[in-house]
C-alpha cells in the first residue's frame, strides 16, 4: 500500500512540475467554458427550462464539466500506448507489481492534481462573470465526492483498457481519436445530455462515458438527492468494474502473447 | 516566387509520399477528423431540436456559419496549422537546421508538416456548407457568389495568420502553447454561431482582436441578407479581405521578429 501512495505522490508531482502549461490549459478551459455559457443562454432565452436544467443549472454545467476534462473527462493522457511502442513496457510488466495497480496510482496522483489545479480556476472564472449555483447542504457535496470518485475509476479503467490496444495496433492514434470524438459526445462534456432527444438521451444516460461526466455534474447540481443518489452511484460502480475487468482480460491476453518492440 | 512554390512542392510532397505509407493510419486519422467535427455539428443539430432559432438565426443560418467557418479553419489546419510543432523542434533543436537553409524558416516548417490527412475536416464542413446553401435557396447574384468565394479565402488567410502568430508566440511561451488553442480552436468554435450571441468583452477581444468576426459571420450577414444587432456599419462584409492580408502581413512581422529573439537550446 505504501509503494502505491508513494507512485501516486509521484503522479502529483511529476504533473505539478508544469505551471506555465497548467496556467495555459486553464485560460483554453475558460475561453471555451466563456463561449459555451454564451450559446446556452441564447438556447435558454427560448425556452425557460429543457428538462430538469435551467439556465443557471446550463451554465455551472459547463464551467464544472470544463474544469473536470483533465482530471477525468480525457482520454490518450497515459504513456502506456507510448510505452508500448518504444518497448518500454517490458520493464514495467516485470516490477513485482500489480501493473493496472500500479497505473491507476500513478493515475489517481495525475487527477488529484489537476482537480485542484485545472478543476477548481474555471469555475471560479465562471463565477466572476455569471451567477453559478452551488449546493449548500453539506450531504450534496459528499454525494458529488463519491460520485466522482467512482468517475475517476471508471475514467482511469476506460482509458487504462484503450492504452492496451496499442499491443496490438501500435499506432493507437486512430482508436483513441475515435474514443475521444464519442466520449466528448456522449459524456455531456460538448453538450448537456439534458438537451439531447429522449433516444439519444437515454443511450447516452445508460452509456459509461456520462457516468464519468454527467452524472457526478448532475448530482452537484442537486439533481439527484435523498434516494434518487442510490441508483446514479450504482450505474457508475457497475461500470467501473466492467471497465476494470476488461482492462486486466486485455492485459491477460496482451501480455501472453505479446511481441515486444524495440531492441 | 516560383522559385518559393517549387521548394514547396518538393517538401509537402515528400511528407506527402511518406504519409501514404502508412495507409491504414492515414485512413483512421482521415475519418477520426470527419467524425470529430462532425460531431460539432451534431451538436448544433441537438441544440435546434429544442428551439427553432439561435439568436434569431435559424439551422440553416447556423448550419452556414459552420460551414464557412469550419471550410476556411480546416484549409488553414492542412497547410499551417503545424506551426504548432514549432516548441518540440525548439526543445529538440532541430529547429537550428532549418535556420541555415536558403528558404524561409516559416515555409519549410508548414511544408514539412504538411498534413493531408487533416482533409477530413475541410470534407466535412464543405459538406455542410453544400447542405446549408441548397436548404436556404439563396438568390445567386453575382455579389453573393464573389462574396463567397472571397469569405472562405479571407477566412482560410485569417486563420493561417492567427496560426502563425501563435507559432511565433511559441519562441517565448514554449510551456504555453496551450494558449494558442483559445485563439485557433477557440476561434473557430466561437465563429460558428452568430457573433452578437456573445458577451460584449468576449465579443470584442475574440472577434475584433483576432479578427474571426471577419471570418464567417460578417459575410453571411451579407450572403443571408441578415439584419446586423450590433448596428455596425453595413460595409463591414467589405472588409474581410482588407482584414486578411492585415492579419498575414502582422503574423508575417510577429513571426521575423520571434526568429531574431530565438537562441537555440544548444543541445
């Protein structure tokens, strides 16, 4: 347990190194953050609420889902697929170590940082121009700490199984490009799945990518108290341990008949 | 400048050649592209199932504005936007060998970068803009075709400057380059719906600063025959083309300035 505090501290540290880029990344969240609120005002200066949002639940929405794209809304930010490629992993698989273990506290060290660092100044961008809203009952925000908690799993599990598929493909540009188009998509992140029409809706809603993004959003916007929590935090967990499962099926498989490149 | 065109011939087709080697890679990037900003539309599409106009603009208006927007923005990602590589050059200092060949630093670093495999944007919004244009059944005068074909030149001019611009802001923001994305992607997203939708400081520092109100949205109030809400002068879709070669000629100076500043990494 221990190693793996340590490798966590490691990942915070290794991504706190970078301040200027992290000052860079944060303006290009706000910008859009700035632009997206734009779009829904004018979308909700027709309609006064579409489905359970209104204007100020649209608007918190996007500055909250803009400070959580790097902590969890983001695929292709591992090196494994990097490692892979050059032949590197070979020294990782032969650690005493758990090797999913391993990177999902490396992982956890990455996203503890940037939730405080790229999580936290768009929203308060946001704040200083618009009038967000935030829960005041204390239980709302310990739900949202276990929803995105779980989302942080899930995240890290998702994208920990798509890194593997370099194994076989190398390049994994083009599956991670692809992944990232749908899960922008289908994760509330390009647009509230609120909005979407009922069918879409309800793929989207039952999908892992809105368990990472949507949902924890949705129960800090209060949109899920008291009981109505249970079943959110339960879809979140099922699909946490689909994704962990595969991601150690696709290790099994990878590592038994892997070719290692380089030399 | 015959001479400029046949160096950069040489170089974007080598890159190219090479490119087409990897045919499977080329192909999935190709329709990663597609797909990506498609998706962008998609979303559009989603926002007009719940209202019927967007600051009084109607799909097809929109759909317009996305097209001319995303035709010029995709054309300046295929042949400039590699001046973003410009921070990993630098850090490699591969960048110094491009300093001590006769042709310009700028021109060997877009045509070696060349990258069509970017085409699957440009495809993409060229099919929207196609939809929207037989969807509105404008009324084809002979402004309107010369206003067209001049937005999405002045676009495709004005994107590739704010490119270079930023490549060049580059030299001194090496960490920062993520900045840059505010002004291009930034950029292009703001310019796909109507302008006055923005708050007015948003307006004016994106728009007005960067000039990608120039872009799209003042010649579609031209082409749409769209009544201006921000009661700007009604010569301003005059002024895209003015505005384009301002923006080069500025980017162009930025650009020799940063090469003066620039010291090598020595390694």
């Amino acid at each position: 347990m221990r190693l793996y505090w340590e490798v966590a501290r490691r990942g915070f540290r290794r991504y706190a190194t970078y301040r200027a880029a992290t000052v860079a990344g944060v303006l290009t969240n706000s910008v859009f953050g700035l632009i997206r609120a734009y779009i829904l005002i004018a979308v909700f200066r027709q309609r006064g609420t579409i489905g359970t949002f209104d204007v100020t639940d649209a608007i918190t929405f996007t500055f909250v889902t803009q400070g959580l794209l790097m902590p969890v809304g983001a695929f292709g930010r591992m090196d494994i697929s990097e490692r892979i490629r050059t032949g590197d992993v070979v020294v990782d698989l032969y650690r005493p170590v758990d090797f999913q273990a391993y990177w999902f506290a490396h992982d956890a060290g990455r996203a503890a940082f940037q939730l405080l660092a790229r999580g936290i100044p768009p929203v308060l961008v946001g704040a200083l121009v618009f009038h967000l809203r935030f829960p005041s009952s204390p239980t709302t925000w310990i739900a949202f700490a276990a929803s995105l908690t779980v989302a942080m799993i899930l995240s890290f599990a998702l994208s920990f199984a798509l890194n593997l598929t370099a194994f076989w493909l190398i390049d994994d540009r083009g599956t991670n490009q692809l992944a990232t188009a749908i899960q922008l998509f289908l994760s509330g992140i390009l647009l509230p799945i609120v909005l979407f029409p009922g069918w879409l809706e309800a793929i989207a809603r039952n999908s892992p990518f809105a368990a990472i993004v949507e949902l924890p959003v949705e129960v800090l916007l209060g949109k899920h108290p008291g009981r109505a929590l249970i079943p959110v935090l339960a879809i979140q967990l099922l699909w946490a341990a689909v994704a962990v499962g595969c991601g150690r099926l696709v290790l099994g498989a990878a590592t038994r008949k892997v070719v290692i490149q380089g030399g | 400048m015959g001479e400029v065109f046949a160096v950069y011939r040489r170089l974007a087709g080598a890159k190219l050649r090479g490119d087409l080697q990897y045919r499977a890679s080329f192909v999935m990037f190709f329709a990663g592209q597609f797909l990506i900003t498609f998706l962008d539309f998609v979303a559009i599409a989603v926002v007009f199932g719940r209202v019927t106009t967007l600051g009084g603009w109607s799909l097809y208006q929109v759909a317009f504005l996305y097209g001319a927007s995303g035709v010029a923005f995709g054309l300046s990602d295929m042949f400039v936007s590699q001046v973003e590589y410009v921070p990993q050059r630098i850090r490699l200092g591969t960048f110094d060998s491009l300093l001590i060949r006769p042709v310009s630093s700028l021109l060997q670093v877009v045509a070696e970068d060349f990258a069509p495999r970017r085409m699957g944007k440009v495809l993409q919004a060229a099919i929207i803009l196609g939809v929207a244009v037989a969807k509105l059944h404008l009324a084809w005068t002979v402004g309107r075709v010369a206003m067209t074909v001049c937005m999405v030149l002045s676009g495709t001019l004005i994107f590739s400057a704010i490119w270079i611009a930023g490549g060049a802001a580059c030299f001194w923001l090496l960490e920062g380059q993520e900045v840059m994305n505010s002004v291009t992607y930034g950029g292009n997203f703001m310019t796909q719906y109507p302008i006055h939708i923005y708050g007015a400081w948003l307006r004016r520092l994106l728009a007005f600063v960067t000039g990608t109100a120039f872009v799209a949205y003042f010649p579609a109030l031209y082409i749409l025959d769209k009544p201006d809400p921000l009661g700007l002068p009604s010569f301003m879709p005059f002024l895209s083309p003015a505005v384009a070669v301002v923006a080069c000629v500025l980017a162009g100076a930025f650009w020799r300035v940063a090469i003066r500043h620039y010291r090598s990494t020595g390694s």
